[in-house]
C-alpha cells in the first residue's frame, strides 16, 4: 500500500512521506486495513524492525485528531519511555501534545490532563488508575507496546489488569513479537489478529561450532575455531555486531577481550573519537573496565551500569562509533540497537536453582535485532554451540515455534495486590463483583475455572481482613480502610504494608538507621542483595552486633530463610553506608556491586521509605518519631551525615557540593546567606549558576560585581592551579 492511499488525514501522510516512508511494510497495510481505524481492537504480531511502531503512529494521531480525547502508549522499560517521547514529539506539529511518565507512583499527575499523547510505563499508568486521575476518563487509546511481556514474571500481572480495566472504554492496539499463542490474546482482547514472519531485511539464521557456521539453509561457512571471530568479521566488514551473553562479568570479560583484537581495525579518527568518549564517563570500578573496551572501540552492557552511561553507549553504538556490544539479554527487550550480525553466545542460564534453557521467545527476540533497514539487505543471526549439539540448537531456537504465554496472576504477590486495588481504589464492592471483575482477565480466559478463581481470590480477601486493609458490613459489602486504601496507592505489596504496621511499636521505641533499613530490605518490594558463600560469617556478626537495633528476629542457620535475612543485613549495611558519606567508589569495592545496583537500591529505599512515613501517619503517630523518619529519609535521598541535612534542603546542593560547603565553613542557611559571593565560589564545585540558584531560593539580588568576583575567583583557582602543576 502506498501512503498516499491511506484512508487517514491527510497531514498525516504529509509528515510520513517527508520521513522519506512512500510506500508500508505488507503487514503494516494489513494491521490499517484491519479495522483498526474505524476503532476496532487490533493484536499485531510481527518480528522486530518490521513496523510496528508506525502503525500504532498512524492509529494514535488519526484517532485524536478525528475524535479527541487522549491516547496512551504503554512501555516496558523507562528507557523506552524517553525513546519513544523523542519519535512522538514530531507530531507536535499538527497541534497535538506529547508527554512521558514514569516514577513517582504516588501522585494523581493531573497535569497530564493537558497533553493528547501520554508514554508511560505499565507500572506508572497502573498507578494513575489507582489514583483515579480525572483526565483518564478521556482515554480513548491504550497502545501496549510488548505486549509479549504480559507473560513476565515480575511485570505481567500489571499489564494485564490494565487492560482488563480498559476492555470496553477504550480501543486496545497491542504490539508484540510473534508468540505461540497470539490467537488465544486477540480472542481475549476481542480483537483483529494479524500476524507475520515478514521482515523489511532478510534474516539469516545459523548455528557455529568450532570454527563451522551452519545456516539453515544448509550451506557452510568456515571460520577461526573461536566465536570471536564472528564478531571481527563483521567489524572487518565495515558492520556492527550486538553480542548476547548470559551474565554480567561474562559481558565484561568478552568486550575486554573483544577490545584489544578490534582495536586495530579502528582508524584514527574513530579513535579519538572513542577518546573524548571515555573522557565523558565517571570514574568507579565498572567503567574503569567500559573504559579499556571503549578505546577498542566495543562497549559492555548490563544492568550494574547507570542510566546515563547505558544511554550513552547506544547513542554512540547508532552512530557507528562503538562497533561491537556485548550485553545481557535486557537490550534485547526492546531498546533500538540493531545490527548487521547479533551472535548469541549463551542459550542457557542461571535460575537460582540450576542452569536453565533462554525461553525460545527470548533468543528470538534476540535474533530479531538483526539487521538494520536503510543500511543492511541482509541480517545474521548466529547461536554459538558451546555444550550443545548444533543440530539441537537448530531445531529449538531457529526452527521452534515461541512458547505460549500464560498469564502472570497467578504469581500471588501481583495478586494480592491487584485485588486489594479493585476493593479500594476501584468501588469493587462485595465478592461477587470482585469474581465478576476477576472474569474479565486473561487469567480467567486461559483458565475457564471459576471454582479456583473464587478460592484464590476468598484466600487473598481473608488475608485483607484479617490484617486491617479492608472490612465488610452487615450485608456482606467490602469497606475499605484508610490502611488497605493508602497501601494500594502506595503502590507496595499489602504484605509489605503489614511489615511496616507490625514495626511501628518497635519503630517508636527504638527509632535507628540499620533496623528500618533491614525492615525495608526484608520486604517483597525491595530488590535485596546476595550474600555471598565468604561473606555470609561476616554478616551473621553483623547482625548479632546489632541485634538489639533490629525489628526481626536473626533466623536459625537451617531456616530456609537464612541466607535471605544476612542478604537483607548487606543491604542495610550499604544503605547505613551511603547516608554516613562513604564515597560511592568505596561501597562498589567493599560490597563487590555494580553503580546500577546501588542506584537501584536507592530508589527502591527512597520509594519504601516515603512508603512507611505514609503510612505511619495513619496510626496516631508520635511527633518526635515522625520528624526522625522524615529527616532519615532526606538523609536516605542525598546519601549524608545529620549535620548536612539544612545544606541539602537548597536547590543544586547534593551530598558532595554539601559537605564541601559544610567544610569550608558554611553551615547553615543563614552562613550562605550572608557569605559574600567570591567566598561560596571559591568552595570546590560551587559554581557561578549554582550561586545564582541560592540567590533566587533566598530571594536575594545578586550584588553588582558578582560575575567579576567569578571571574576572579575562576582566575585564582587557575593560577593555584598552575602552580601547583609546575
């Protein structure tokens, strides 16, 4: 189909053909012939790279600009979330606003109300319904994106109440990658089904072992004995190749490796070009090692990294700078690498109990990363055979079908907390409406057993009761509790919840740093660390050291929850760290952790701790108690000692700038309101706009001359400076 015969505004067209697009993909004209326009619910499930996000495009502002009203396109991943704000923005053209949200799961947000496109993750926008956000009602769209996931573990039950909620208030256009059972999601969704294996670049599928590469189409090509060499010949080639590796320290190891063979291949420019790259990042542990294998122009990623630096190693990966990846399977879940090769080294994994087989729907989505449209006729998926036999491999991954997806309400965490949403948040009021809501979901389309449904939910409604979330009157109608109501906007596990109001009478009596961070690390909602096998002694005399400061008791040695607890101690310890001020570098070093991990740790502690004083607040709370809590949880936000609390209160000052200022002698609001300019400039990175932003906090001018005391001071600094070099 060729754009021009779109049966859409034509502006839309306009903008599509000045993005160079003449004519769409066959599926793409498939999915638009499908109904969808005219507002019917649409299933669309093609491989990677082959369109779909066009589509969902072409539906969105063709419908808000025939209707009005909103449309939200449901992401995964926060990452996703600023990829696909930056693409929607170019429709702000025609009059239409585009915003994205993500954090913050405790706010209405209702400046959303005045924008026409909302990105958000499944978690954010699960939150908005909780919170009952006035301009929700004008939803008339909801685009989820990977739809697939709804079969994850830890995120699937989110996706799916979503769009059990929307079923019948609003269109359902779901995007996936081919799934085994796609026909059962689009009868769920009583929704358009259109499927394909159509790619806009050819995919060529093989499997290597020891130095033979056996597509299947049967031909053979020869190679050095070693995986590696898979990767240089593309490079050689003047392509990219993304590596898929199954842990961590593999990634690093392999881009190291990688490094110092594809060093050579780089020309001089590329080279000092990689310089000024790796002069951008920070320095810590795990990017001393990204930086030895960004100067051989390959890049390692994985979770352990920060935001900023994963971000910026695919900005630089698109760009052709960086040649090679080499990364953990979460790339692969829907963040816009592509490539030329993609080489998966491992099929396998570790799961906490033994090494088990990459789900076929995983590896496909991984081989899905081939090949770039625009730049490549051809993409190559290799799966290297290490252990295995190739012919396995062959018949598993590259001939198999993707596993079927089930639904994940049946994990009961995810459970527990969606039904205490839809008595509290949502006006459920008695059981039979709960069954009735309950049989909308895809977990009753899989199951057509009501009988379990009943149980499972009466089992999780008990447990509501029993603990404070929720009542019921003399007709049997659901009340729900201040307790059970603020927990579900919260957004935390109601077992979590309970942890906290068990505490609270210990809280009060014993208010300390290491026992509500241990609370806090021993909940379903924080992501606590392992203790390793050498570490676990040193942890178990930690805890008995601080015994007394703990809310739990330490469990025996053969309780199946002892290795669980020393890693809720390591936790603690890492979180008593950072608010005492050790350097970021060292608590790296001393817990053997990645800066991603701590960054997650922070803001699931931040999250918890907001979490707890929330709800302390319900209980008649002791005032002394509430302002401990609060100053704690500024201490936990900025990572400092008691006596900076005031510094890190004012705008642009964190826990260096702070301790900096502190240091020199500014203690106090009121010292930096009376220090003369050129003394706060002369504090280490207390620079003129950070002086300038104290200034407007005050409400203060700033005096005539303060740029030149700047200038001076920048001058001494430099001139101290020199002299020192020389």
């Amino acid at each position: 189909m060729r754009v021009d015969e779109l049966p859409v505004d034509e502006r839309i067209k306009r903008i599509i053909r000045e993005r160079g697009i003449e004519e769409l993909y066959p599926p793409q004209a498939e999915a638009l012939m499908s109904g969808v326009l005219e507002g019917k619910n649409l299933v669309l499930a093609i491989p990677t790279a082959s369109g779909k996000t066009l589509v969902s495009e072409i539906v969105m502002v063709n419908k808000l600009l025939q209707e009005g009203g909103k449309a939200v396109y449901l992401v995964p991943l926060k990452a996703l979330a600023e990829e696909k704000y930056r693409e929607f923005k170019e429709w702000e053209v025609l009059g239409l606003r585009v915003a994205a949200t993500t954090g913050d799961y405790d706010s209405t947000d209702e400046w959303l109300g005045r924008y026409d496109v909302i990105i958000a993750t499944a978690e954010k926008f699960d939150s908005l319904l909780r919170h009952g956000s006035n301009w929700i009602e004008d939803v008339k769209l909801v685009v989820a994106d990977e739809v697939h996931l709804i079969g994850s573990y830890d995120r699937g039950a989110t996706l799916e109440m979503i769009l059990s909620h929307m079923l019948g208030k609003a269109q359902i256009l779901a995007l996936s990658a081919t799934v085994g059972n796609a026909e059962e999601l689009a009868e769920w969704l009583d929704a358009a089904l259109v499927m394909s294996d159509w790619r806009p670049v050819q995919l060529r599928k093989g499997v290597f072992h020891i130095g033979q590469l056996f597509w299947e189409d049967g031909k053979i090509d020869r190679y050095p004995e070693n995986w590696e060499s898979l990767a240089i010949d593309a490079v050689k080639k003047g392509k990219q190749a993304l590596v898929f590796v199954n842990t961590r320290r593999s990634a690093e190891k392999e881009a190291l490796s990688l490094s110092s063979k594809i060093a050579r291949l780089l020309t001089k420019p590329e080279t000092r070009q990689l310089d000024e790259l790796v002069s951008s990042i920070e320095d810590n542990p795990t990017t001393e090692k990204l930086k030895r294998a960004l100067r051989g122009g390959v890049a390692f990623h994985h979770a352990g990294l920060s935001r900023t630096e994963r971000t910026l190693i695919e900005d630089a990966f698109r760009s052709k700078l960086i040649k090679v990846i080499v990364a953990t399977p979460t790339l692969a879940a829907g963040v816009n690498t592509p490539a030329f090769r993609v080489i998966i080294r491992d099929t396998k994994r570790y799961a906490g109990f033994g090494w088990t087989d990459i789900p076929v729907l995983e590896i496909q989505q991984m081989m899905g990363r081939a090949g770039r449209p625009k730049y490549d006729k051809v993409g190559e998926a290799i799966i290297v055979a290490r252990t295995e036999e190739p012919r396995k491999l062959m018949e598993r991954y590259i001939h198999g079908k993707p596993e079927k997806l089930f639904s994940m309400l049946a994990n009961e965490q995810a459970f527990r907390s969606q039904v205490l949403a839809l008595v509290t948040n949502f006006g459920i009021g008695n059981f039979r409406e709960l069954v009735s809501f309950l049989e909308r979901t895809f977990y009753a389309h899989q199951r057509r057993d009501i009988a379990s449904l009943e149980y499972k939910a009466k089992n999780v409604v008990y447990f509501l009761i029993e603990n404070g979330f929720i009542d019921m009157d003399m007709n049997d109608r659901f009340m729900p509790l201040p307790f059970g109501k603020r927990t579900s906007q919260l957004y935390i596990d109601p077992f979590t919840a309970k942890k906290f109001k068990d505490a609270f009478p210990a809280i009060e009596n014993n208010p300390n740093p290491f026992g509500i961070f241990q609370l806090m690390a021993s909940t379903p909602d924080m992501a606590t660390l392992n203790a390793r096998r050498r570490e676990m002694e040193d942890y178990l005399d930690l805890a008995y050291e601080m015994e007394d400061k703990l809310y739990t008791n330490i469990p025996y040695y053969e309780d199946s929850r002892f290795q669980g607890f020393l890693g809720q101690i390591k936790t603690a310890k890492v979180l008593l760290d950072w608010i005492n001020e050790v350097p970021e570098t060292r608590i790296y070093e001393t817990y053997n952790i990645d800066p991603g991990d701590l960054y997650r740790i922070l803001e699931l502690a931040d999250w918890l701790m907001y979490s707890l004083i929330e709800l302390y607040r319900l209980f008649e709370p002791k005032e002394d108690v509430l302002d401990y809590l609060r100053d704690l949880h500024l201490r936990l936000r900025h990572g400092v000692r008691e006596e900076l609390l005031e510094l890190v209160k004012l705008p642009n000052i964190g826990r260096k700038r702070a301790r900096a200022l502190y240091n020199a002698g500014f203690r106090s609001q009121e010292d930096i309101m009376r220090a003369k300019v050129r003394d706060l400039l002369e504090v280490e990175g207390i620079g003129m706009k950070v002086v300038e932003g104290l200034f407007r906090h005050f409400g203060v001018e700033m005096p005539k001359g303060a740029k030149k005391d700047s200038k001076k001071s920048e001058k001494a600094r430099k001139g101290t400076l020199d002299a020192f070099l020389k």
